[in-house]
C-alpha cells in the first residue's frame, strides 16, 4: 500500500511539475490559431489512444477534448488549444503512470 502511494505522489508531483513548464505554448495558440487547435486536438486523440493501449487513459481526457471542440465551435481557439494540450499532456501522464505501476503486483492484505 506504501509503494502504490509512494508511485502515485511521486507521478501526481512530475505532472504539477511539467504543468508549469506546459503552460508555456506556441505563440500561434495566443492569438487563437486554428491551425495550432487542429494540431493540438490531432495530438491529444494519438496520445488518448496509446495511454488506452496500456490502460492508462485518465478520466479527464474525453472531458477536456469535448470542451475544446465546444470552445473551437464558439471561435475561441485559444481557449480550444489549451484544453487540447491539457488532454496530450493527462494522456501521457496517463502513460508513464501505467508503466511505471505495470509490476507493482497486489497489496499484502490481498495475498
């Protein structure tokens, strides 16, 4: 139980630490780009189906991308780029988080 808290503190720590580094995109995104949404969007849909692959598709993803669409549909794509970003960027935490517990094995009390 102490190893499985221990994975899930140290990757919830790597993912507030990338947050702040994510928060830095392209200039085209700012100023509300289409082309910047689609790229955004095309990416979070690849790396939602690989942290699928391995089991490691977090809740939020399907969230954020259809509030992005919903925001890309209103114009705002600023506003759609970041949600999009925010799906790739749970779809890969997503992925490093189910390699890294792929052996973790059952809790003592379930042996």
């Amino acid at each position: 139980m102490k190893r499985i808290t221990l994975v899930a503190t140290i990757a919830l720590a790597g993912a507030l630490g990338l947050a702040g580094c994510h928060g830095n995109g392209t200039k085209s995104a700012a100023n509300g780009d289409q082309a910047a949404y689609e790229a955004a969007v095309a990416e979070a849909k690849a790396e939602q189906k690989k942290a699928k692959s391995v089991d490691g598709e977090w809740r939020d993803i399907g969230k954020f991308l259809k509030k992005a669409d919903a925001a890309a549909k209103k114009g705002d794509y600023a506003t759609a780029t970041k949600l999009a970003n925010k799906a790739a960027f749970q779809a890969k935490m997503g992925q490093e988080q189910a390699a890294s517990q792929a052996n973790v094995g059952n809790p003592s009390y379930l042996n």
